[in-house]
C-alpha cells in the first residue's frame, strides 16, 4: 500500500516533514541531475515529490520484483513486467538469498549483474494471416460472402510476458454490397389480424428497397403464438381447433412455425404468407422468445437481420412454471416438420441465454412494437447489443420504412466483442473513429456513423497477469458484433527463461548432484534445501544448524538481521530494495553508515559493511570533506583571499578581522582605495599626509604612471582590479588602479592629468542676482494689482446687492395739493 503525506513547509538544504506522520525524517532538496528528494525514517523508504508548492512523500515498500521472494528465473519474470534475473553464478554476496537475484533491470545492473547476464525476455505479436480489406463497388465484380474481407488481421499470434502488455492493430471497414439474410418473424395472434394483411405484400416490397443497399438479399418468414399448454391457451377441444370466437375463422395455436425458410424468392414470401390465418391465445405477453431461440433456419455467413413484430409483451425463463414446465431451455433446436415440438417441455429462455444466442450466431434483432410497448422493448434493447426498435403502426403499413431505417442504424455502428479470456488475461480497446475521434474504455469498443467505405482502427491491449495453471497456449477470438468475420488470436504464454532450456540435472554445483543448475541457481531436488542444496531436510538438526549462524560465539543468530537456512545466513530483505544485510553472519549492511546533511555518506560515496567508502576528491568518514579547491577561490583568484586556509572545502580565515565563504568581507576594514590614497598621492605627486614618510611606508607596491586617466588599465586587462578616485588637499581629484597579482605582488597605475574644480564667474552671478530682484518686484506689483482688482469688485457686488434690497414708502403725502381744479357747470344736463 503506498502512502501520501504533505510537508508543511520547505527550509534551504532540506523539507522537515509533518510530525503528525513521524518523528525525525528530513528530506533533501531535488539537485540538478533530477535526484528527488530523499530521506529516511526507520524501516522505510520515502521519496518525495514536489506538486504545486506542497512537498509530498511516498512510502515506498519495495517494487514487485523483491516482494515475489522468486526462487527461480522462471517465478521471477512472473512477478513483474520490469524484473529480470541474473544469471551470474558469482552473483550473490555472501549472506545473500537466491531471491535476490530477482530484481528491476537497473538495481541489478547497479549491484554488479552484466546486462549479458540477465534474462529479461520480452513479449512479442505476430501476424500470421493477414488478407486485405475488400474494396469494390455495388456494380463491380460479385463475390460470395466468404470472399469478402470487412476486418484486418485475421490471425495473429501473441507472446505474453507477466504484466507486459502486448499492443496491435485492428481495422475495420464496411463493404459495400454486402449481403443481407433477413428472417420476419410476427406475432400471429388475434390482435395482430390487421398487420397480417399488410405482411403478405411484404416480400416483393421489402426486395425493391433493399436492392438499393445490396444486391444479394434474401427474405424468410415465421410466426408464433404462445404455448400449448394451460393457462397460455384453452384446452378445450373446440378452442384447440379454434381458439377464435365462433365468427371467427382461425388456426389452431401452436409455439413456433419457420413458414418460409431463407429465400431469394419475393414472390414465394408474399405466396407463403398470403395463406398464414391468426391465431389466438389467453394471456397477453407472447411465446417469441421460444421462437428466437430455433433460429436454425438456413443462415449464411452475411449480415443476419431478425425482425421481431408483435404488439404485446414477452415471457421469459420462469414463466413457464405457471403451466408446470420447469426444465430450463437448452438453447438447442428441436423443429420437426418446421414446428417447434417441445414448447411444452422447456421453460421460456432467459434474456441472458437470450442475448448469448443471438450473439454466437451474429444475428442483429429488429424489435418492431407498437406504441403502447416501446419502453418495455426500449429496455429490453439496452441489454441486447446491436439491436434496435422501432414504433409499428396499427397495421404495420410502416414495417418496410421501420426495417430500412433499422438496418441503417446497426450497420452505422461497430462494436468488438472478445471470446472468453483466460484466467489473468485482461484486454482493453482504444477506437480511432471518423473525425480523429478516439475514446477509451467501454467506449472503446465502438464507432458510431460509420458510412460504407469508412475505414476505423481499434488499438486493443492484451495483458496476462502470471501464467495460466496447465501453461498451454489458448485462443481467443474477437469479432464485431453482428458480422460473421472474427480475429483469432493464439496466446502463447512466457512462463520460463530461456536459461531454463539449458539447466544441467544433478550438476556437482549443487551439493554433489542434488539439483538443477538452472539460469545460474541451484534448483534443489525433493528434500534438499540450502542455496547449494547442501542440506537434506531429515538429516540435519536445528541446534547444528544455528550454532554455525552465531558469530563469534554470540547468542544473536545471523546478527538478529536474517535466517538461519540450512547452517547458512540468509539475511532478511529490506523494505527499500537499495538497502540489504550482507555478510556471513548478516552483520553487514549498506546503510548505516555516518551521514552528512541527512545524506549517506554525505551523498559522495558508498555504504559498505557500515563504512563509507568515499568518492575521489572527498574524504572523511561520512565523506563530507572536499578535497577540491574551487570553493575557496575568492574573487582575485586566490585561496581564501590569502586571508586563510582551504579544509574540506571551507575557509578557515587565520586573519580575524576578515570573514565569509572566501575571507574577503572584512567589516572594519576602510576601503581599498581610501587606504592606499596617502602612498599613492606622495608617490605620484609628492604631497599628501605622508610626504614625509613616503620612502619607509609607501614602498610596498609598484608605481606606474599614465597621462591620463583613459590610459589607466581596464577591467579586462587583469584578473581582479580596483579603480580609485580621492580628492586631494586642493579639492583636486587623482584617479589610481590598485591590483593585486598571483604572485601577491601590488601594481598601482596612476594618472598624471587631475581634475580640479574651476573658480566662479562673477558677472552671471550679478547679473542673475539683480535680473532675481527685478523680477521678484515685478511679481509683487502684479500681486497688489491682482488683489486690489479682487477687492473692488467684491466691493461694487456687495453695493449692488444692497441697492436692490432697499425698500421705499409708496403712501401719498398728506401736504400735496393738486395744481388742477374741476368745476362742474349745474345746469348742464349731458345734451
């Protein structure tokens, strides 16, 4: 069982994995050759995989090449598709267990096996008859249906290793003008009087349609009614003659009837079935599963199409124990005289027995039922392949549209059937269909609409798991549904090693004859046991044998980490299948060796007998000591900056005031240039705080001088240098390159040319200094203007607000007298 845990969180060099899980486990980071993260906890693996920033873990309990414990080659390749066996005699440590030459290709390459020496055979698949797909026209030259080829290969032959899967091809391709057989097969009780009518015209009708699909067709009919027994029909004398009302002329009932068997003859049909009268019976459902099940009526090897037309429902097995009849049906036929004798001798098949008849014998039924009926033979469709239903009218005047379009709808599909498989044998199916359409699974199998011509592939994968218990080939076949054509395929199982051939009875190898030297084992006979089959098991007693797996007289038998077999350690086997006990006495092992980062042996040797045995360049005992120099190598291509001395890769900085990977940080150190300015500045240009003591102090480094500064050396003209640029006491600046050569040697380029700041010119500044002023009184007149504007309009606003609010009295005044008089004459009367 694997498991799967998650890290809460990642931390440079390492994941710390949740301690819900376990106690102390770390796991490495992933290094650019693809390693993945790794680690330990007591007795189990664990591998780590990286998935959307969340770290998770694998337990991994060994592959299924160690778990088998095979003991020979041939249980070995059994186990697993990946495990192969090594046929090395000196393969084994000592310690070791015959199983362990049984292992993954590549941990047996890795423990010292020679890829010459390990049997790894492989399965393989071979064609052996493969005819080409048939391609004509409907106009063309006519074929008998055995020439006729619709799928491709027909024959193959598969080598099956354990757990490899054996990969082909088949195509399939739909021919045209293939024949047809197509048997009419009607519910002749009284309900269906009116159909029958329609029915007897069917023959020449049905042969005009169908000769626009195919130019070889041929037409049968039959009919049936229900058992012969009670309840399904009156036993009375009079209703065995006629089972009709007394108005009614009609037949006696019967099961099944093959009217007309398979024909060419339209006119036969319509002859034939011209004189069938109804019948009738008691009970609703019909007989017509009895009837399909006596299909032996004159198939051939083409496209077989069973109508199926009635309008009431169906028995089936167990029905028939209303009327006493419990014997199940044995699928067989029993017609005599084109009549089926033994209806009231078998039970009603069942629909599985049903559906396995109809697909043996490539027969694709046509349910034609009336309306009322649809979902019942809807469902009944669902559980038989390649069938179909379609709704009749009243009086089946629709029968011929229903069957065409039926037909059309069955030959659009392809669907693979395979025989029965052998125990461990498994198949799965990848259909290519039209379009570039592929589907998986148990949609696999099929393609839909496929037209005539159309062309459509099926990658089918076969698998065996072990091999069967005889070790015999078996032959399976596949077919598609409906067709008569099949893929036969022999399965030929790969149960031993080639190695096996070539064992050697009773070799000497083997404890004097007592076994089989087999693929580089010992086989031992009956009774013997050891890896050499040194020991019998009747004659040896179990206190001999441990004392000989106790080491130095200790009570642990094979250091408590194997078996004692045979006076021999067999050491025990490891659920991580990279670590193993080894050793005489199992007190050896490759994994408990000192570590380093959480890695064994610091990731740079080898476990052995709990010793690391470093690789070249490294050193110590969990090898964590380099002895490469490269990481010490500071910037100036020096070791440790001269400032120390390389251990196992790492500084050690002898000087205290220098520190880092490389001795080259030296926090309370000035700055190169800053250090050396005083020597340079009096060596070069005689001035400085140490003129005076120029010659005893500033003759450490070689002076070379340049005229300018562009001349002074550049980046690339030294492994390592240092461009300087300092003031002097005349707030000049000098510019100097400082160097440090291999030889420790100090060069120092300076420029004669210094750059000096240059006195200011006084007449731009009066001239701005007064143009300054000027302006700034401009702006403050224009401020005063601005405001003073701002505050008379304020100002006139404020007047005229006022003005409109004043409110004047509008009454007369009492003093005012009128200068105008009016007189008014008395003697005027208005004339």
């Amino acid at each position: 069982m694997t498991e799967y845990f998650c890290a809460k969180n990642r931390t440079s060099g390492f994941v710390q994995v949740s301690e819900r899980f376990f106690s102390i486990v770390a796991l490495h980071d992933i290094d650019e050759g693809g390693t993945p993260y790794m680690g330990f906890s007591p007795g189990r693996w664990w591998e780590g995989i990286e998935n959307d920033g969340c770290f998770c873990c694998v337990c991994a309990d060994g592959n299924e090449c160690t778990k088998a414990s095979a003991q020979s080659c041939g249980e070995c390749i059994q186990a697993g598709e990946k495990c192969g066996w090594c046929t090395d005699e000196d393969f084994l440590k000592q310690g070791e267990q015959k199983s362990t030459r049984c292992d993954e290709v590549e941990a047996l390459i890795k423990k010292g096996c020679s890829e010459a020496s390990i049997e790894n055979p492989r399965g393989t698949v071979s064609v052996n008859k493969n005819q080409s797909l048939t391609d004509r026209t409907k106009d063309g030259v006519k074929l008998k249906p055995d020439q006729i080829t619709q799928i491709q290969p027909q024959k193959l032959t598969l080598d099956l290793r354990s757990g490899e899967a054996q990969t082909f091809h088949l195509t399939f391709k739909r021919a045209e003008d293939y024949p047809i057989d197509l048997y009419y097969l009607m519910d002749l009780s009284y309900s269906m009087k009116d159909d029958l009518e329609n029915v007897k015209n069917l023959g020449t009708d049905l042969m005009l349609e169908m000769q626009k699909i195919t130019s070889d067709f041929r037409i049968g009919f039959g009919s049936f009614v229900e058992k012969t027994v009670m309840p399904y029909i009156s036993t009375t004398p009079a209703k065995l003659l006629n089972p009709c009302t007394s108005d009614q002329n009609c037949t006696s009932p019967f099961s099944y009837k093959n009217v007309l068997s398979l024909t060419a003859d339209g006119f036969q049909f319509n002859n034939l079935v011209s004189k069938q009268q109804i019948s009738g019976n008691l009970d609703s459902p019909e007989g017509g599963f009895d009837a399909i099940m006596q299909n032996q009526i004159g198939w051939r090897n083409v496209t077989r199409l069973l109508v199926f037309s009635t309008d009431a429902g169906f028995h089936f097995a167990g029905d028939g124990k209303l009327g006493g009849i419990v014997l199940p049906n044995d699928g067989k036929c029993h017609l005599q005289d084109n009549m089926y004798t033994m209806s009231h001798y078998y039970d009603y098949p069942s629909i599985a027995h049903l559906v396995q008849k109809l697909s043996e014998n490539n027969i694709q039924t046509i349910f034609a039922v009336t309306e009322e009926f649809q979902p019942v033979y809807q469902e009944l469709k669902n559980l038989i392949p390649k069938s179909a239903v379609g709704t009749l009218s009243s009086d089946s005047g629709n029968v011929i549209k229903l069957i065409i379009d039926a037909y059309n709808s069955l030959s659009s599909e392809i669907i693979l059937e395979n025989s029965r498989l052998p125990e461990g044998v498994s198949i799965s199916y990848i259909s290519h269909c039209k379009n570039g359409v592929s589907e998986k699974g148990e949609n696999g199998r099929k393609c839909s609409n496929i037209s005539i011509g159309d062309q459509v592939t099926f990658e089918v994968a076969i698998t065996a798991k072990g091999c069967p218990s005889n070790g015999k080939s078996e032959t399976i076949k596949i077919k598609p549904l409906g067709f008569t054509e099949e893929v036969e395929i022999v399965l030929n199982f790969i149960c031993e090693c080639e190695c096996h051939k070539d064992g050697i009875a009773n070799s000497p190898v083997c404890h004097f004859g007592n076994g089989t030297l087999e693929c580089g084992a010992c086989r031992c006979n009956e009774g013997r046991i050891g890896r050499v089959c040194e020991c019998s098991k009747d004659e040896v007693r179990t206190e001999d044998l441990d004392a000989n797996c106790r080491m130095d007289n200790g009570t642990d038998i094979c250091s408590n980490n194997g078996d004692c077999v045979c006076g021999t350690c067999e050491c025990k086997k490891r659920d991580n299948p990279e670590e193993r006990y080894s050793g005489k006495f199992c007190e050896c092992d490759n994994f408990n060796c000192d570590r380093s980062n959480n890695k064994l042996c610091g990731g740079h040797g080898r476990c052995e007998c709990r010793k690391c045995i470093c690789d070249a360049n490294y050193t110590g005992s969990a090898c964590d000591c380099s002895l490469d120099t490269s990481t010490c190598l500071a910037s100036n291509k020096q070791i440790c900056n001269g400032r120390g001395t390389c251990e196992c890769g790492v500084c050690k900085c002898t000087d205290s005031k220098f520190q880092g990977p490389t001795c080259e940080i030296c926090p309370t150190c000035p700055g190169v240039c800053t250090e050396h300015k005083d020597c340079v500045q009096c060596r070069a240009f005689g001035t400085g705080d140490k003129k005076d003591t120029c010659e005893e102090q500033c003759n450490y480094f070689f002076l070379v001088m340049k005229k300018k500064k562009e001349e002074l050396p550049q980046p690339n003209d030294q492994p390592f240098i240092n461009h300087c640029k300092e003031r002097d006491a005349n707030d000049c600046w000098f510019f100097f390159t400082y160097a440090t050569k291999n030889d420790s040697t100090v060069e120092v380029h300076v420029a004669e040319e210094l750059e000096c700041p240059s006195g200011p010119d006084i007449i731009p500044i009066v001239a701005g200094v007064v143009a300054g002023i000027v302006l700034i009184g401009l702006a403050l007149l224009l401020i005063w203007k601005l405001l003073m504007i701002i505050h008379d309009r304020r100002e006139f606003a404020k007047f005229e607000k006022e003005k409109m609010n004043a409110k004047w009295d509008a009454g007369e005044n009492p003093i005012y007298k009128s200068a105008v008089t009016t007189v008014v004459n008395p003697k005027y009367e208005g004339k």
